[in-house]
C-alpha cells in the first residue's frame, strides 16, 4: 500500500509546522495511522498514532501538548500538526499504516518515503 508524504521543511525553533500523508481509501478506513521519526544518528521513535475509525489516538511523551495527530476522511489523509517546534525534533517523519498499531513498529506494515523535518534558526 503506498502512502506518501508531504509538507516537511526547515522552520524556526518555535514556529509551526504541518505534514500530511495521503492513503488509499481502503489503508485509510481499516488500520491503523502512525507517525514515526527518525533523528540523525538515532533508531525511529514513535511520534503519534490513531487506531481504525480515529477514536483512539496516542502520542509519544516528547511531544505531548506539541504535536497533533489528525485526519481528513474524504481524503483519506493523516495529519501532523506540529508545534513548539525545537531543534531535536529535526527528523525525518515517516508515516506508516498497519492493523495493529499504536506505539509498536513491528504492527505497522506499510511506510512511506519520509519528508524532513528540519528546526533551525
């Protein structure tokens, strides 16, 4: 299943930011959403997640109160809406789709290409 995303780029400590990932209609309405990065030098982490029909979403400790995971049904696209933004969140930001899910990468089984992230003034 292909998902793609977009949106990434370079923003100042502080400011905002917004990626998205688009999926099929079918990924969309049946799995499970995730955000994963990965840092320089460092293994993926877990950012955010929504399980099938959106009701339960998750978000890693780090970005709490920062980051919010969303969708758009009849685009069948997944949002992070960035906030706060500080210079370790530079990464790139991976979406995934699975049936399991949650903080777990192993449940996911669909990733797509990435799109940088980069905090910097």
């Amino acid at each position: 299943e292909q998902l793609v995303e977009s949106g990434g780029g370079l923003v100042q400590p502080g400011g905002s930011l917004k990626v998205s990932c688009s999926a099929s209609s079918r990924t969309f309405n049946s799995y499970t959403m995730g955000w994963f990065r990965r840092a320089p030098g460092k293994e993926r982490e877990f950012v955010a997640s929504f399980r099938w029909g959106g009701s339960t979403t998750e978000y890693a400790d780090s970005v709490k109160g920062r980051f919010t995971i969303s969708k758009d049904i009849a685009k069948s696209t997944v949002y992070l809406e960035m906030t706060n933004l500080k210079p370790e969140d530079t990464a790139i930001y991976y979406c995934a789709a699975g049936l399991g899910g949650g903080s777990n990468e192993n449940m996911y089984t669909d990733w797509g290409q990435g799109t940088q992230v980069t905090v910097s003034s």
